[in-house]
C-alpha cells in the first residue's frame, strides 16, 4: 500500500466516522438548517451546566464584530423547540438584552423560525415569563440565586417585512427598525442576537446597516465592503445575494440624504 492509500485510510478511520455521525446527530436537533455550520474559531460555546457532565456547548451562533466594538452581535439561526434550552442558556450567559428577529414565523409555507415568547416555562436553571407583551420584553430570573440583582429584561425587536431571500420594499422602516433595535441596547449589556431563518443573508445585512450607520455618524465615511469582508470571516454567507447588497448601498443612500438635507427621496 502506497503512502498516499495509507493516509487516505488514516483520513476516514473508524474513530473519524464516528465523531462525523456524532457531529451530525447534534446538528440535526440543534441547526434550523442542517449543513449551515458555523465557523468554529468564532462560534458561542455554552458553559457545562451546573451537575451535568454531559451537556453540550454547541449552538449554532457566531460573535460578529459592530463598529468599534467587539462581539457587537451574534448572529444564529431561527430557534427550534429542541434548542430551547441552549438558546436561553446562551441569552443568559452572554447578558444579552435584545434580540432582533427578521423574518416571519411561516415563508413560502414552512415554518421558518419559532418564536421565544413563550408565557412560563422552567428550563432547568432559568424561568422565562412575559412581563410586557405589548412590546415583547422577557423577563429572565435564576431560580439558584433569588436576588434582585438577578433578574434581567430581554427586548425583543421582531421585523416581518423582509423577504427571504429578497429585500424590503423601501429602507426606511429597516432603517428606522435597526436603530430602534440597536439604541435599545443598555450600557453594559451582552451583544445583541440577531437572527433570521438560516441565520445568515438578512442577519449580515441588518448588522451592516447598524455598523455602516454608526460610521457615518463617526466618521462620516463608509466602508461597506470591508466590514462585510471581515464579517464574513466570522459567520458564513452573511448578504447572500446581489440585489441585497445593492439595498444596502441604496438604503445606506437614503440615509445620508436624510443627515444631510433633512429629507427622503421617497418625497422626491
């Protein structure tokens, strides 16, 4: 046998299979979409849970850099009702404070994405109740420690009108939308989780505008490429294709030509 033959034997061992079917099986409960994994070096990892020796870290969700910041996102897909328990376990490890979902519950007649608005249930460590629903904000106790520094309220932003795999009909209700949505983040608080479907074409495309828009008001300059570039970097197929980057620029657009003259060119 030939060193090539050996290694390739070496590559597909029992051992390697294995770990591949077990890698699967996880996915298969904890990825909306099956073969969209996510980028190990920049992937959330959940802490073991308290007793358990067996939890797993995997969710699958990546830190994505904002402007000038650090992880000023995370970018996942649509949680299941088998994740649950790992999204809510990443919400609280993380302190996050608002969760921005763009898409709808049902598109083109499957269900894309479960909402996490749910009245009270017990998921090991946390409970999970509506305190406003009227605007969506969660409140999240640990039933370990009854403090009042404990507690935390969780917004969450949820944006129907954005297609998948499409684009809105004008950016000036994403617009306003992504910084209501981002503004509404405290001092302090976690990065925001940003998911759609898939979780990956209108997340990178909703993170972009709210970091492109920070930059104007910086820097006054824009570099819409090289943000998307380096985020790329962290979470695949983040804008997936052309005519949605093209909204990014026209929405970018509109924007300036409201700084700047105080008006829309919807009125034009």
């Amino acid at each position: 046998m030939n060193e090539d033959n050996k290694n390739a034997c070496k590559l597909y061992s029992p051992h390697i299979v294995l770990l591949f079917l077990v890698f699967l099986i996880c996915s298969l409960f904890n990825n909306r979409i099956l073969l969209l994994f996510t980028d190990d070096h920049s992937r959330i990892q959940l802490r073991p849970l308290p007793g358990q020796k067996k939890s797993t870290d995997y969710i699958n969700a990546n830190c994505i850099d904002g402007f000038q910041q650090c992880i000023g996102y995370m970018g996942t897909q649509g949680p299941l009702p088998s994740n649950f328990d790992a999204f809510w376990r990443m919400i609280w490890e993380q302190m996050v404070a608002v969760i921005v979902i763009i898409t709808n519950l049902v598109e083109r007649g499957r269900v894309s994405s479960h909402l996490l608005s749910i009245p009270t249930f017990l998921i090991k460590h946390l409970k999970v109740f509506i305190v406003l629903a009227n605007f969506m904000a969660l409140s999240v106790n640990n039933n370990k420690k009854r403090i009042l520094n404990n507690k935390r309220v969780v917004l969450q932003f949820h944006y129907t009108n954005w297609p998948d795999h499409g684009t809105p009909e004008h950016p000036l209700p994403i617009l306003s939308f992504v910084r209501q949505s981002a503004a509404a983040n405290p001092i302090g608080a976690g990065p925001i989780i940003v998911h759609c479907s898939a979780g990956v074409g209108r997340i990178g495309k909703s993170n972009l505008l709210d970091a492109m828009l920070k930059q104007i008001e910086c820097k006054i300059e824009l570099n819409i490429r090289g943000f998307l570039c380096h985020t790329r970097n962290q979470r695949n197929f983040l804008v997936q294709i052309e005519e949605q980057y093209i909204f990014i620029h026209d929405a970018l657009l509109e924007a300036i030509q409201i700084w700047k003259y105080g008006m829309s060119t919807a009125v034009n």
